[in-house]
C-alpha cells in the first residue's frame, strides 16, 4: 500500500530548476534512502514534501491528502497543507530545541498545542517517548544540558509525539561529532523495525545499507537510479552513482 505518492515534482529559484521533476511512491513500512551530491536537491525535496517550500510543479500524496503544486492558495489548500504537516514528522540537522524547555516539555509541546492532549496526558506520552529514544533519565534536562546526539534523540521524540504517517530525516547525524552519531542511528534504525515509513537522507553508507529497503540517487534535481542497496552499491548501473560512490567510500 503506497502512502507517499510523488508526481512530477518540480521546484525552481528564479531560473535555477533545482527538482526536475521528481516520481516517488513509497509504501507503508517503506525506509527509502535518498542520497547524492552536495546540492542535488535532496533537502529541497523533503522541504517540498511538507510545503516548507512550495513547488512549483506536480503533485503530493501523503496518506489522505493530496495537493497539487502552484495551486491558488486559497483556506482549503491551506488546510489541507496543515493537516499534511501533522501527519509528517521532520528531524533536520540541526535540532531546533526550544532551548528554554526542557527535553520532556519539547516532547509535550506538539501534543498538547496540536492535538488538544491533556497536559497530563501529553507528559505521560512524552516520557514514553523519551525512554523509547533512551532518554528516560534525562527528561528534566535543558538542550543546553544535553549533548548533540541526546538532542537529536529528543528531537526525533517530538516528533513521534504527533504520531506521524512517515517521518522525513534530513541529514539527522551530520552537524554531530563522530561519537555521537551511533545513538541516533539506532534509534532510526529502532523505528525502522517497528515499522515507520521513513525517508531518510544521509552519508552514512553503512547505515543506508543496513536500513534502507531501497535506496535512490538523486543528481541535479533528477533520480537518477534506485533499487535495493546491494543494486546500488555493489552493481550500480548509472556513471554518475559510481562516480558519487567512489567519492565518498
Ligand atoms: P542538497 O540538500 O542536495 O545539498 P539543496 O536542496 O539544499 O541540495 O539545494 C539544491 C539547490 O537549490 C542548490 O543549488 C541551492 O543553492 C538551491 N537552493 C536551495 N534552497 C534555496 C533557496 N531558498 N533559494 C535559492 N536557492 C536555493
Ligand atoms: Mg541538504
């Protein structure tokens, strides 16, 4: 069952044409991997999924909602895009902690002021949470108190506090220092096991191997392949993937 349907999807910045029209279906349980160079479009895409940028072409699916690009932004698109965001959980490479809550607070926040939950209730979610993402001991702590990767983790809670359809990952791990960026892989990979759609962009080979049911490389706006990771990695059929992949193994 397909839960992210994207259609010729296309984004331009004045003459620049950054997403070249873009074709996409993912399935429910899906973890796809999106790779490619420095200013392929990989983030411009995940911002176009959620309408942080509009596109300037094509059409998204997500779950029940479906909205054209370019439209007329008239109340119904508007909320029709809000009710999208809510189902769509995105971690970016820098945290974005309210730095004046603490973790559990950060948790909570979407919850309550989102969903209508019970502050009660939102806590108890919220520390939930926290313990899923191995932070149980920390629920008091400021951001300020916690190290990058233990942001990270609160971050990818506050997301699954809304209970997200599928969650967007750009680049979770690489504003981290090296140390750090085992714990929150594994928590993406934890996810993956339960069954979390996910699209996640990333460097890390090893773990796109280990997670990605399939992996696609993206190159000046356009896929340019996919396939599973061994298809990618050990057979690539396209130049410029082998090219990428001699670079950066
Ligand atoms: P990637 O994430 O693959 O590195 P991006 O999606 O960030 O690539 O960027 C793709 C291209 O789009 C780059 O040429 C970048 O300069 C351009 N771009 C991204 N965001 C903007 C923006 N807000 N305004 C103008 N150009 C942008
Ligand atoms: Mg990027």
């Amino acid at each position: 069952m397909s839960i992210i349907q994207i259609t010729n999807l296309k984004k331009s910045f004045g003459l620049n044409e950054v997403l070249q029209g873009i074709d996409l279906t993912i399935n429910k349980s899906e973890v796809v991997v999106i790779m490619g160079p420095s200013g392929s479009g990989k983030s411009t895409f995940l911002r176009c999924l959620t309408f942080l940028e509009e596109p300037s072409d094509g059409i998204i699916e997500i779950g029940e909602f479906t909205v054209l690009a370019g439209g007329k932004i008239e109340r119904k698109r508007k909320k029709v895009i809000r009710e999208l965001r809510k189902k769509t959980g995105f971690v970016f490479q820098s945290f974005n902690l309210f730095p004046h809550k603490t973790a559990i607070e950060n948790v909570m926040e979407g919850p309550i002021i989102i969903h209508g939950t019970k502050p009660v209730e939102a806590r108890k979610l919220a520390e939930a949470l926290l313990i899923k993402v191995g932070l149980g001991d920390r629920c008091d702590h400021y951001p300020a108190q916690l190290s990058g990767g233990q942001q990270q983790r609160v971050a990818i809670a506050r997301s699954l506090a809304l209970n997200p359809l599928v969650m967007l990952f750009d680049e979770p791990t690489s504003a981290l220092d090296p140390e750090l960026v085992r714990e929150v892989l594994q928590v993406i990979k934890d996810l993956a096991q339960e069954g979390m759609t996910m699209i996640i962009v990333t460097h890390e080979m090893n773990f796109a191997k280990d997670v990605a049911d399939r992996i696609v490389f993206m190159d000046e706006g356009l896929i340019v392949e996919q396939g599973t990771s061994a298809e990618i990695f050990q057979t690539p059929k396209e130049e410029r993937t082998r090219r990428f992949l001699s670079k950066v193994e």
